[in-house]
C-alpha cells in the first residue's frame, strides 16, 4: 500500500509522463489560458483596425487571417480545453473517485493539444498567410481558393477532434464506472451531469467535423470534387456537414459552463439548487434539440420553405428548456441568504448576459427577420455574449471557486471584483453597441466600413481594450494567490458549499478518495 | 416599494424606447444609426414590425426576470441577517414556465410563418435581374423577353487613397461604385442571384433582401420598391481578401426614367460592337488599358504590378513571353487559382487594352500590341 501514497514525480518528467488527473487539469487549464492570450491578441489587432474607417494597421489578406484564428483558438485552445481541464479536476473529486477511468489516455490527449497549436500558429508564417477563410470555413472559399496553409490547418483540426474525442471518452467512462457507491445518477453534482451529456454530443459531432475536412482535403490534393459545383459537387453540403458539428458545439461549450453556474449560485444562495431534476432534463433536451437545429446558421443559402419551417420552430424549441434553466437558477437565488464573493459576481455577470444573448438569439431564430440579422454584426454581437459572457465568464467564476481548493491558498478578493467589474463594463462597452451597428447594417468580418458606423465600432474598440487589459489582473491574481496567497486549510472554503470535493483536505492532496467516500 | 418597481420598469424599458425613438427617425427611408430599417418595400415593413414584436416579448420578459432577481439581490444578501430558505422544487411552478413559454413561442411562430410565406413567394415578377457574384465585384444582367440582355459589372468606386487615409472620405465612403443597379419602382423585380467562384450574399437592407451567392446554385428572391431613392448594401458573405469592399448600390427610379436609362444601355451595346471593329493606336489602348487594370486587376496584382494575392506582372514570364499564351491566360483565367476568366467579365475592347498595358507597362516595354480583332479570333479559336 505505501508505495500508492507517494507524491508527483520531480521535474518536466513529472508533467511529461504523469497520469494523475490534477497534473493533467492544471495543465489543461494553463494551456488554455495561454490559448485565451493568443486568441485575445488576435482580437486586439481586429479591434485595432477597427478603431476608425480606413486601412490603418493592417492589410485586408492579414485581417482575414486574424478573423479566422481568432475563432478556432478561442474555440478549440480556449474554451473546449479549458473547460476539460476543469472536468480532469474536479469530475473525480465530486463523484469520489481516485482518478479518470483511463489516465494514461488522458495523458495523451493532453500531449496531442500543444503540437497540434503549434501546426495551426506556425500557419502565421507560411507563403500565403494563415486560413483566411473565417472559422467556419466555407468552401470553395477554404478549398480551390485557400492558401496552401490550409493541409497544415486540416491535420490541425484533426488532431485536436482525436484529443477531444479521447477526453469524452474518458469522462463518460469515468462517470459511467467511477461514481462512488452510493452517488446514483439523480445525486451527481449537475456539473457532473452537464459534462456526461457535453461528452456524448463531442464523441457523435467530431467524427462529423473530421468528415468534413477529410472531404476538403480530397478535393485540395486528391481530384475530388465534393464541394465543387464545376465537377458536380454541392457547396451547399459543406455548409450542413459543418454546421451538423458546428451547432452541437455549441451547446459542448456552454452546457459545462451551466453546470459550473449550477454549483456556484446554490453555494453563494446557501441554499440548494431549485428544480435539479429539471435541470438535468432541460439540458438532455438542449442536447437532443442541438442535433436537429444546424441549418438555422443557413436561413439564406435558398433552402425549400418547408426545411426553412423546420428549422425555424426547432430552434424557437430550444428557447423553453434554456428558460427552465434561467428561472432555475434565479429561483435558487430567491429567498437565499445572498454573499458576492468573486466566484458569484462572475455567475451573475454570466446569468444577465447570457440571459440577453439568449433573447437575441431567439430573435435569430426567427427566419424572415434573420434575412436582415444574419451575417450582420448583431450575429457578432450574439455569440460574444454567450460564448464571452456565456462560457468564458463562468470558467472564470470556476477559477475563482476552486482555486483555494487546488492551491490551498486564498486568492486577494478585492481585485478579483475589481477584475470583475472592469471585465463587465468592458465586455459591455466593446459587445452591446454591436448590435446596433449590425441592425443598421454592417456586415461581419469586414476589415474596414462606412462612415456611420464609426462611434459604435470606436467604442466596442476600447471596450475590447478593457476587457482584454482586465484579463492581465486575472492573470496576476492567480499567480499572486499559488506563490503567495493567505493560506487556508479549511476543508468548506466557501460555507455554503456542497459536494464530495469540500470534503478532501485543503490544498486538495495529489490523490483523492483512494477509498471511496459513503454517500448518503 | 411601488414606487421603485415602477422605476426599475422604466429602467428596463429605457432601451426599447430609445429603440422606438430611432425606429421613428428611420422611418421614410432613411438609415437608422441602432436599429434595423423598415426599409422601403411592404416586406421590409413586415419584417421590421415582426423584429420589433420578438425584441419586445424579450424586453417584457427580460425586464421581469431580471426584476426578480435584483429583488432578490437587494432583499435576500446574507448581511441583511436573513435566514435562507431551503425549498428546492416545486412542480407546479416548473411545469407552468415550461409551458407558458411554449405558447408565447407559438404566438411568435404564426406572424413569422406569414411573412416568410411571402418572401417565398417569387412568383409573377413584373423582371427578372440575374445577380452574379465575383471576387470581388457584382455583375447584373437584365433578362429580357426579346433577348437583347443588358449587362455590366459594379466595382467599387471609392478610391484606394480614401481607403489608406491620404484623403479625406467621401460621404458614401466604401458604399458606392461605378455603375449602380437601376430598378423601376413599384415593379415586382426578381433576382435570381448566384456566383462566379466563392459564395458571396447579395444584401440590401433598406429592400429587406438577403440571398447568398452560390456558385452552382441560382438562388430566388424578389423586392417591389414603393419609393425612388438610392438604396446601398454589401457583400454579406465573406469571400476572401476583398470581401469589405463590394458594394451595392442600387437606383430606384420612375418607370419613365428606368425605360430611358434602358434604351441608353442598349445604344451603347451595339456602340462596342462598333469599337470592336476599330484598330486602335498604342496611346488609345494604354489609356483604356490603364482604366481596365485599375477596375479589375489591381486588386490582386497591385497598383504598380508588384503582386499581392497574384504573381507579380512587373517582369512576369506571362506579360514579357508569349503574346497568345499571354492573352489565353486573360481570357481563360487559370483553373483552380484565383486568376478568373475574364474573358466573359470585360469585352474584347477592354480585353486588348490590358493586355498591351500589362506588356508594356510597369518597365515590361514588350513594345507589342493587341487589338480587339484579336481577342474575338483567339476566343473563335
């Protein structure tokens, strides 16, 4: 027995070869953060140009190239990573399990992630420039038409579907067979839940977007023609092949982040979380629904009225088990005993403003109106307010919750909400005058625009400045906390939390639960 | 307590009315600064109201939800001493926000199902208008009964020296171009909209119209625009490089003047025919050249031929070597690069004249010609 209480091994062989889930999600979530910095640089250089009308920093080939990996690194090295990090940490410590089900696989699809970045940066510095295609790359445009970076971008993406792939498997697996006795399904943290049901949407959508850029590899290298109208092809499958993986997606970014919510709200409330069962529920529905909505990302490619009526009432669906969730978590917060610590500042911030980027979408879903929405800048301003406000704030509020867990060390409370509130006057100021300037009219990903819409895009600039300045104090705090926070050891850092993981020791140990806990 | 809530309402109605105030300004064609346009055409109208009927539901609904929970953020703070309540279910509450919604969604589907009908509805179109996207230019072609087509491109008019800021910007900066679009009014116009090589979207907010360019594909949709004015829109897809400055400009105007303007296209038709007959001097052909680069080539291949997206043509083997292959290459693009074939995009007038500016431009000093004559012959084979 002696031998399994030993401590990480010393040294980069200890990060290299260690298949403990805690070296493997601390590593995910640097990873992911040094992603969010690229990714933020990139927007800072998009917002950059923007600042005023005319071409001033930049050329328009260079623009389109900041565009497109501004999307995959923030999707794909930002937020999918990040939020698999926090599943390595914390999946095993909520259901009382010692570890993942399949550790040395989960040591491999970490290791896959960082070469399969440096591919797609490394981009940057080919002959013709990185994709230029936008993130969703449309063919031709990212076919017969694209730089020849492109080979280089397809076995990127490949590789980072076999990391994602490798990841769900592993959480299903662990959940499936790990839970501690006594931790039925109805019992799981809804943490737990929403990431059992994000695993299986990732292991059936990425075989998909895998398809997808095997059949634009075919046509580039190999003479096929799927997605070229002159030798028979349909540029149109391109667009339902992608959005069959795109829309699952993105409900496999924000549905982890609902169940971060779902722990934290019931914690600051000191009070459980209202209408669980119905949480669970509500997200199986928003899983199922996200399979059958894709083409409402398509309302203008000339698809027949009645797959236009579909898709429209399908998506409208959705808005009902997003609102059960919303009502959830402000009934949870009703009658509560209410503290705004960090953590639950970021969780408002994320209930407000995800809340309005779900009423926009709705508006979206409406057909005959997304024939004036679509491709505009009111599009831009949607998915930034869940995908920011959405994912990327709740992965913050996580940070700021099980930081003192992970490190044993409490984080400085004032700048953390001084970082919060320059975080939501900036995301604000750079993401709502968007909608405006999108309903009047300016068309996304335009590296320079017409003179009416100079004031909002001057002020979304310098909104996205603040945002992205905001992220360096998170940054510092985090550092500052592992190096030199107040120490704590209580094992209930928060005092209304609940679940398995408040109940290990504080700084959590390098293994948990090597005898499983009983669950009531 | 009253009082208060009453405030909170109006705060939370605050946005929508500074929406209504715009919507009022916008209203009679003119382009609002934060809000979508109703527009100048029936559809347009109904799709504006139908934006504003869905915003505000959100509004209504957004200002209870989130009324509710600064309630409780003011009310139910640990430091007021409260002792929380530990209820966490009930079924009758959960099962009525499940449904209720269903039906406002059901309320909202009916007006959305109507108006989408409509904009189906391509059929008995008073003209047909064939749109064609190109990187990175539109191209229109009027399709008449008698067969007698008219056709032409629309490039960007606003000059690259507005663009990088060596002069001040014009007030249609970026929205206008050379040769608009023009439409009669009240006529029920279809237009069949497709592409030339990548997708592209033919967007016009102020006729309620968006329709992506698919090559392969010729897409349907219509506008009948009840008031003459000019109506300006972009390229709503992206579509590479150049996908920011694709205008579109379109001009409503009397059945009278559209017929006018008409005949004059046609005139000036058959006047190329004239001018394809014509040899011309190498001055003659190095001015049209110069206009013809400018308009279609610079993009790529640079203003001084020093390449960019294309190879260079400053001392390129293609405009310093073989004349035919030179010419083929013009006409015929290169299959499966960016280079289109222009040979269906200029005529053979503005066909000959940039080949002999490519040769004996930019230092190239080929000293060789070509005339209209024979792009044709190269074209016939």
């Amino acid at each position: 027995m002696g031998d399994h209480h030993h401590g990480p091994a010393k040294g980069l062989t200890r990060w290299m070869f260690t298949t403990n889930h805690k070296d493997i999600g601390t590593m995910y979530l640097w990873f992911s953060f040094a992603m969010f910095i690229l990714g933020g640089a990139f927007a800072m250089i998009i917002r950059a140009e923007l600042f005023q009308p005319g071409m001033q920093l930049i050329e328009p080939a260079f623009f389109n190239q900041m565009t497109t990996m501004h999307g995959l690194v923030m999707v794909f090295g930002a937020i999918m990573p990040a939020f698999v990090g926090l599943a390595n940490w914390m999946i095993p410590m909520m259901i009382g399990a010692p570890d993942m089900a399949l550790p040395r696989m989960n040591n491999w699809s970490f290791w896959i992630l960082p070469p399969a970045f440096l591919l797609l940066a490394s981009t940057l510095f080919m002959e013709g420039g990185a994709p230029a295609f936008g993130w969703t790359f449309y063919a031709p445009l990212s076919t017969t038409y694209a730089p020849p970076s492109v080979t280089y971008f397809i076995f990127s993406i490949h590789v980072l579907g076999l990391s994602s792939i490798m990841g769900s498997i592993n959480i299903i697996a662990t959940v499936m067979n790990m839970r501690a006795p006594g931790m039925t399904y109805m019992k799981m943290p809804l943490f737990v839940w929403t990431w059992l049901i994000t695993a299986f949407l990732l292991v059936a959508v990425m075989p998909v977007l895998a398809g997808a850029v095997t059949m634009m590899l075919m046509d580039i290298h190999f003479g096929t023609s799927f997605f070229s109208a002159a030798g028979g092809g349909d540029p149109v499958l391109f667009q339902h092949i992608f959005w069959f993986f795109g829309h699952p997606e993105v409900y496999i970014i924000i549905l982890p982040a609902f169940g971060v919510v779902s722990q934290i709200i019931p914690a600051f409330s000191r009070k459980p979380l209202f209408g669980y069962a119905s949480m669970v529920y509500a997200t199986a529905a928003i899983a199922f629904l996200s399979f059958v909505v894709w083409a409402h990302h398509m309302y203008t490619v000339g698809m027949p009225i009645a797959g236009e009526l579909f898709f429209m009432y399908a998506t409208m669906l959705i808005a009902v088990p997003t609102g059960v969730k919303v009502f959830n978590w402000i009934t949870t917060m009703w009658r509560g005993a209410l503290s705004f610590e960090t953590p639950m500042l970021f969780c408002i911030g994320f209930l407000v403003l995800f809340t309005i980027g779900g009423f926009t979408g709705l508006m979206l879903s409406i057909a005959p109106a997304d024939f004036q929405y679509h491709d505009s800048y009111f599009v831009v301003a949607h998915f930034h307010y869940v995908m920011v406000a959405g994912a990327v704030f709740s992965m913050t509020a996580a940070v700021y919750f099980w930081l003192p867990k992970w490190c044993g060390k409490m984080y400085n409370e004032t700048m953390g909400k001084t970082h919060f509130w320059i975080s939501f006057i900036g995301f604000n100021l750079a993401f709502f005058p968007q909608h405006f300037v999108g309903l009047a009219g300016m068309p996304r990903r335009i590296p320079d625009y017409a003179l009416q819409f100079a004031d909002f895009n001057m002020m979304s600039s310098i909104g996205a400045f603040i945002y992205g300045a905001s992220q360096i104090m998170f940054l510092y705090n985090v550092i500052a906390t592992i190096v030199a926070g107040k120490p704590t050891s209580d094992e209930k850092v928060w005092d209304g939390a609940e679940g398995l993981e408040w109940t290990v020791a504080t700084p959590a140990p390098y293994h948990t639960f090597e005898v499983p806990p009983a669950v009531k | 307590m009253c009082f208060k809530a009453k405030r909170l309402f109006r705060l939370a109605l605050a946005p929508v009315l500074m929406l209504m105030s715009a919507a009022a300004l916008a209203a009679g064609g003119e382009v609002s600064q934060v809000n979508m346009s109703p527009g100048v055409t029936e559809l347009g109208k109904e799709i504006y109201d139908l934006h504003m009927l869905i915003l505000g539901i959100c509004v209504v609904i957004g200002a209870g939800v989130f009324g509710v929970m600064l309630y409780s953020i003011v009310y139910h703070r640990k430091s007021r001493g409260v002792t929380p309540s530990q209820f966490h279910e009930s079924t009758k509450v959960e099962i009525l926000w499940t449904v209720v919604p269903f039906f406002i969604l059901i309320g909202m589907a009916f007006p959305a199902t109507t108006t989408l009908l409509e904009i189906y509805d391509t059929d008995d179109a008073d003209m047909d208008v064939l749109v064609t996207g190109y990187q990175w230019k539109w191209k229109y072609e009027y399709l008449n009964e008698d067969g007698e087509n008219v056709s032409f491109f629309s490039n960007l008019r606003t000059p690259q020296s507005e663009i990088y800021n060596a002069e001040s910007k014009g007030e249609h900066y970026l929205l206008e171009v050379d040769e608009p679009l023009v439409l009669p009014v009240d006529a029920k116009v279809r237009f069949l909209v497709t592409a030339n090589d990548v997708i592209h979207s033919w967007w016009v907010p102020q006729l309620a119209v968006k329709k992506d360019a698919i090559p392969g594909f010729i897409n349907e949709t219509w506008a009948r625009t009840s008031v003459p004015g000019v109506y300006r829109g972009q390229c709503a897809e992206l579509c590479g490089k150049d996908h920011g400055f694709m205008p579109i400009v379109v001009n409503v105007v009397s059945k009278e003047e559209y017929a006018e303007w008409l005949a004059g296209k046609q005139a000036e038709a058959s006047k190329i025919k004239e001018l394809m007959a014509q040899t011309f001097s190498m001055d003659e052909l190095m001015t049209r050249g110069k206009e013809v680069y400018q308009r279609n080539c610079l993009a790529c291949h640079g203003a001084n031929g020093e390449g960019g997206v294309g190879t260079p043509i400053a001392a390129s083997p293609v405009a310093t070597g073989d004349l035919g292959s030179h010419l083929d290459i013009g006409i015929n693009g290169v299959p499966g690069t960016a280079m289109q074939a222009f040979g269906a995009q200029i005529n053979d007038v503005e066909m000959a004249a940039v080949i002999t500016y490519q040769r004996n431009a930019f230092g190239n000093n080929m000293g060789d010609m070509v005339q209209p004559i024979d792009v044709y012959n190269h074209k016939e084979g």
